[in-house]
C-alpha cells in the first residue's frame, strides 16, 4: 500500500478458531485489525476474513450471535472477503452462499493425513507460497464466474468470485504474510473506490473516521 | 515435496481447536449431540471423569470398537486419552486415525517415572500440567497443546483457577528476567532452557493452553477463558447435568462470548441442574488426580 492509501479495517470473524493469528498477521502487514463477535462488530469494515476452525462450530456461533444478516450485507457491498480453511466451507453455496463452489470436509483426511506443500497461487507473486493443510477441504465444484487460483493434488484448494477468495490451508501459520498484504491491499483499494464514488477523497473519510 | 506430522501440522490443529469446547462423551449418541451443540471437537472415553472417582478401579484407553462408532458418527476430530507412560495404548490409538490424544492423569498412570515421548508419533498430543514447569516438561517431551489438569470429575472449578494462575503467573515471571537469569529459572523449573527461553521471548507458551478440570457451567468457562485459556475441556459438567445438549450450548456460548456478561446470563437460564459437585476438602489426597505424572 503507497502512503496515500487508505488503512484497512478489516475484521475477522472470532467465534471460534484460528482467528488471533489472522489478527496479528493482518496488523503486520498494515491494516487495522478487529475480532468480529456481534454484529455491530462489522459495522464500517473494510474487508472480513473467515478463519480456519471446526465450520459446524463456527456456522452454528454466526447463528447464534446473529452475524449471518450482517456478513451477507458486507458482501452485497461488494466489501473483501477472506475465507481460510473452515472460512472457505462457511463461505460455500451450501452455508454463507458467499461464493458458487461445494467444498468436500477434511477431503485430504483426518488429522494424521494433514501436511505443509508449497502451492503456487495466482495472483500472489514472488514464488509458491508454504501451505499448511491443517484436515483441510477441497473445492468440489465451481460455479460459472469462479475462477480457480491454485490446484494441489488435482484438486482445487484456492478459488476466487469477485471479491471473494477461498484457500483451504492456512497462510496465518506461517510467517511469509504475503496472502494479507495482498488482501489489506484489496481492501484498501476496494475502500479507497467505495469513498471516491461517494465524492469524498479517502484522505477526509479516514480524518473523518479518527474522529468518530 | 509434502511433509506431514512436522510440529506446525500438530500445532496447526490445536490452534483451529481454539475459543471452542471439547467435550467428553462415551458413545455415538452423546458424540452426536456434542457436534449438534457446538463442540469443536470430542474427547471419546469409557467413563467420564466422576464416575471413574465413583467406581474405582484401573482406568484404562477405550474400547477401539467405541472410538470408531464416534468417528463414524462426527465430522469434528475425535480426540482420546491414554493412560501416562502407556506407549503402546498411544500406538494403539495412532493406528485407528485417531485425531488427538490426551496423556491423561484421569486414567490410571502406567509409567510412574516416565512420560510418552511424543515425538516419536504423528498424532498430535494434549497433556495436563499444574504449573509452568510441568507444561515445559511436556512439551519438551513433544506435547502439541498444554491444558490445565484442574481436579476432573468434581465438578468444581477451584484447582482449575489455581493451575491456569500458576501457569500464565510463571510465564509473566519468566518476561521479567534478564537472559543471564533464565538458565536458573529453567533449573528451578525443572524445564528444558531452550522452551524457557522461548517463553520468555514470546510472552506465551509455543502451542495453545487450554482449561480441563472443574467446568460446570458457563460462567466456569467464562472464568476461565479470561483468565487466559484459549479454549475448555468439558469431562463430567455436561453429560452428567440435567440437560446436556442445552447445557453445551450455553458453555459454547460462554466459551465465545466470554466476555459478554449479559450473554452468558441469558445462556445460563433454565438449563436444569448442574452436575453435583465435590468440595475439596472432602476429597482425601490419594483420589486427587492432578498429582499423577511430574
């Protein structure tokens, strides 16, 4: 991000899971980073991310705290979306319905088939990037207007619909924090155009928002 | 080249279990029930922790024949205890693709001198631990994830506090010292100086800690999450409540919103009576559990 691009808030869901990894990461690669329990939580948010975790504790957590309605309103906004791991199954057309793809559970195994590989992902330059597969699912099937982004094992593990991108391993376990910066980065811009076509130059709206 | 069962593999899962509940259960139904509640994961066991203290006895691993019916009944890990120093029942339990396993002091130790070396396995593991030391031990013996030993099966949630207290108590001590006081700090630990080290660099432990032992109601779990686990074990304090699908719902809650006081109140209504519980003055020094394994 150049100087004279807007912060990013971006939240990430911490109903359960790996959420506090994704919060450091996110904050080291320069956006303001918030836990999203309630959904005032998302309220001003420039881009959500969907951590890894168990996705039927997580989807009956977004239930029963009433986040469903207000992460659904974030992506008609067209605001970035995250998912990773347990992320990229709650965002699938079967739950969230955030993005057109089904995804296979634990489609590598149970915990003892679980394993790091190197994935090259499009979109993120400067080689593969080291994925953690922590009884990681697949993208099963793919609607028209998904793209898929990276394939491990003749399987899709990394999809993308508009602002939506899906992988199913888990770049807050590692050090290289390239897949944040990009998404702080999407976020950013995604911000940056959403104040420009409301006729306000990011400069004063994020003035603005300090103040509030 | 793919690499499987590194220790970010084995952490990596204990760190996706985190903010949730793990709940003991004995059978498929009760397994069943703690996926459709919430629990992230399930601790499959013969008998749960207060009737172990009830009927006495050796405590051994659970029948492989139950452990498959639970991990054909759930989608979430299953997770299962050996008894200390039982190599063979962790082998055992490696061998049916369990997700987890708990070296546990609620079974009847078999080694009294010696731990699992953990390394030697795929499997992740969890193991309890009383104080900082103790969790060091542990996870110099290859321990993925380190949960307080509490006193399981009482229903009470007092040598829960005490375990988690000693433990962030001694890791905030460690932060205070200079690098030329931790190699004494590492002796009077009993702990390998390279973890001491780690700890007091990072502020933490290298993998998540956990509460076990003593949780019987939300507000027990909310306790515990502020006072620093990232996560509960339940044994006894919901299959042996009035209302257990209910009663697991409201300490999933609590363990979310651990925070929100209104929340865990309004989770806390009408769900029947808690486990009974055990008052620890009444419970003689050999039926305390906590003080199997070193």
């Amino acid at each position: 991000m150049g100087s004279a691009a807007v912060r990013p808030k971006i939240g990430v869901l911490a109903v359960q899971g790996g959420f506090a990894t994704h919060l450091a990461h996110l904050n080291s690669a320069g956006a303001a980073a918030v836990e999203v329990r309630t959904p005032d939580d998302l309220v001003g948010l420039d881009g959500l991310i969907l951590p890894g975790g168990e996705s039927t504790t997580i989807t009956m957590g977004i239930e029963a705290a009433g986040l469903e309605e207000g992460i659904r309103e974030h992506h008609r906004e067209g605001k970035p979306v995250l998912g990773t791991c347990a992320g990229m199954i709650v965002a699938d057309r079967d739950h969230l319905g955030l993005i057109d793809i089904t995804t296979r559970r634990n489609a590598f195994g149970r915990q003892l088939a679980s394993f790091e590989d190197e994935v090259e992902v499009e979109g993120i330059d400067g080689g593969p990037v080291h994925g953690v597969f922590i009884r990681a699912p697949w993208v099963e099937t793919v609607g028209p207007g998904v793209e898929v982004l990276a394939e491990l094992r003749g399987h899709p593990v990394a999809a993308r619909q508009g602002p939506v991108t899906v992988v199913s391993f888990h770049p807050e376990l590692t050090a290289d924090d390239r897949i944040h910066r990009w998404f702080a980065g999407s976020a950013s811009a995604a911000a940056g155009n959403r104040r420009a076509g409301e006729g306000e130059e990011p400069g004063e709206q994020a003035e603005r928002r300090q103040q509030d | 080249m793919a690499e499987e069962a590194t220790f970010r593999v084995k952490t990596g899962l204990a760190e996706m279990l985190k903010g949730g509940v793990i709940m003991d259960v004995v059978n498929a139904d009760e397994a069943k029930i703690a996926e459709d509640s919430g629990a992230c994961a399930v601790m499959a066991l013969e008998r749960v922790p207060s009737d172990i203290r009830r009927d006495g006895g050796v405590a051994r691993m659970s029948s492989p024949r139950m452990i498959k019916e639970i991990q054909a009944s759930v989608s979430i890990p299953v997770m299962a205890k050996v008894r200390i120093g039982h190599f063979a029942e962790a082998q055992v339990l490696e061998s049916l693709n369990i997700d987890f396993i708990d070296e546990s002091e609620v079974l009847t130790p078999a080694d009294e001198s010696n731990h699992i070396d953990k390394f030697e396995f795929k499997a992740p593991f969890v193991c309890g631990a009383t104080n900082l030391g103790e969790a060091l031990r542990r996870l110099g013996e290859g321990a993925a994830m380190i949960r307080s030993k509490g006193e399981a099966g009482t229903g009470n949630i007092v040598e829960a506090v005490r375990h988690m207290r000693e433990i962030t108590k001694g890791i905030r001590h460690l932060g205070t010292l200079s690098s030329t006081e931790l190699p004494t700090a590492a002796k009077e630990l009993g702990a390998p100086l390279e973890l001491v080290r780690d700890v007091a660099t990072r502020g933490w432990l290298p993998v998540p800690l956990f509460c076990a032992g003593g949780i019987a109601t939300p507000a027990d779990a909310a306790l515990m999450m502020q006072l620093g686990a990232e996560g509960n074990f339940v044994g006894s304090g919901i299959f042996k409540s009035d209302d257990p699908a209910r009663r697991a719902k409201a300490i999933v809650e609590a363990t979310t919103h651990f925070n929100d006081p209104e929340r865990i109140a309004a989770a806390s209504e009408d769900l029947g009576e808690a486990m009974p519980g055990i008052e620890m003055s009444t419970l003689g020094e050999e039926s305390r559990l906590a003080g199997r394994g070193w």
